[in-house]
C-alpha cells in the first residue's frame, strides 16, 4: 500500500486564495476591445448610466476595479511575486479600506508566505467590520487560517460552513478533501471530492479538483485507472475547451 506525504498536496491548500480561474473567465469577458464599457447580461444600459441611479453605476465599476486587482495579485502570487501582490492590494485597499474580499486577499497572501501572525491580524480585521464582511469569507479565512497551523479538524469544520452556505465553492471543497487526508482519512476526502464533482459535474469541474482527486485515487490504488477514465469522460462532457485533461493523470505521473 502506498504511503502518502502531505508535502504533495501543499500548492493546492491555497489555490484561489485571491479569486479563481472560474470567476476570471466570466470577468474577462465583459470588456471587449471594441468598447470600453462591459458587454454583458448584467450591466448597466449606458442611458442608465449616464441617466440612471449613478449611485449604482458608480458601485459597479468599483466591484469591477476590485476584481481586477485581485486577477493581477492572483497573477503576481502563481509567480511568487509575493510582497507585490500585497503592496497592490494594500495599495487599492486604502480607496476601500473596508472591503472584506480585498482584505482577505492580503491576509492569505501573507499566509502564502508562512507569515502567519500579520495573516491573523488582517483576518481579525475583517470579522471588526460592521455588517461589512460576508460570514462565509470569514469561516473560509479561518479555514486556511486553521490549515496553515495544522489544526486539521477545525479547518475541516470551517470549510464546512462555507459549503452550507454555497454548495458550489470549489476553494472550500478542495481544502476540506486536503484536511481529510491530512487527518488520515483517505477514503473520506475521496467520497468528500466525489460527491461535490459529481453532484453538479457543469459547474463543479475544476483543474485543482480533479488534479486532487485523482491524486487521491493513486494513494489508494485500488482500481485508480477505471476510476480517472470515469473522471475523464466527465470532463470531456462537461468542462470547458480550455481545460488541462493532463490533469486527469492517466499515464500516473
């Protein structure tokens, strides 16, 4: 039987610390070259812009400038460009100090560093936010805050509550599988990781995921090529044109 090291899985504890390749794929897309307003379903008319609830206009495009910083930090960070990904966002974050998503982001971004006494610092900063903070961002902190000083069960807890709240969050599945293993309990992190992929396959694919998963089944080995083919035709069904199948692992490498 195969002998596992938690060592492995250290790269995908923290992937979409800031945003993820999902939600960078809708965002891009609203700006075209031709125009540089945002072509989609959800924004504004230009007559409401210019005519309309300004306020609300003025909200959107501020949304927009916050999600486009946490693209470029996400960016800086898969290049280990570190202190600049936190200078960026510690710059942007005096225009919104009170902004929990960027906050967050400086937060986990220190806890990419191992430095986990500012990490902790920043997410307190956030849970002192009146009304501001999204409860689901504070247990996900805390998840990786717990996963980052090895308390395994606490982070599993953690990430849990996020899954309450959003079904869908590919972070906080993808964490809570690791935190499975971490507490040896393979079987588990396996079925934790099976049901979220297979209960929506269209929205729930993911690279990472699936990377894990069939990781997952390698350290079990029993039956690991039969179930990555299964893995395989899900993802030729329902994920995009653009995803990595080297991540399915079919030659076990």
């Amino acid at each position: 039987r195969k002998r596992y090291s938690p060592s492995r899985f250290f790269f995908f504890h923290f992937h979409s610390i800031i945003i993820d390749s999902k939600r960078i794929k809708k965002i891009l897309p609203l700006f075209t070259p031709s125009s540089p307003f945002p072509s989609s379903p959800s924004s504004i008319p230009l007559e409401d812009f210019f005519f309309g609830n300004f306020d609300e206009s003025v909200g959107n495009w501020k949304d927009r400038e916050v999600c486009i910083s946490l693209i470029i930090a996400t960016r800086l960070v898969q290049e280990k460009e570190y202190p600049l990904a936190i200078s960026m966002l510690q710059d942007i974050s005096k225009k919104y100090p009170n902004n929990s998503s960027l906050l967050s982001g400086i937060g986990r971004v220190y806890l990419q560093m191992g430095n986990i006494k500012t990490a902790s610092v920043v997410f307190k900063q956030i849970e002192s936010l009146e009304g501001e903070a999204d409860q689901s961002i504070i247990s996900m902190n805390k998840g990786f805050l717990a996963l980052a000083l090895n308390q395994f069960t606490i982070a599993i807890d953690h990430f849990q509550q996020v899954l309450v709240k959003n079904p869908k969050d590919v972070t906080a599945a993808n964490n809570k599988a690791v935190c499975l293993l971490y507490t040896c309990n393979l079987s588990h992190a396996i079925s934790s990781l099976e049901d979220f992929v297979f209960r929506d396959p269209e929205n729930n694919l993911n690279e990472s995921l699936v990377f894990n998963l069939c990781t997952l089944y390698d350290l079990k080995s029993e039956n690991s090529l039969e179930k990555k083919k299964n893995i395989l035709a899900l993802v030729g069904k329902y994920a995009s044109d653009d995803f990595d199948f080297s991540f399915v692992k079919l030659n076990g490498t």
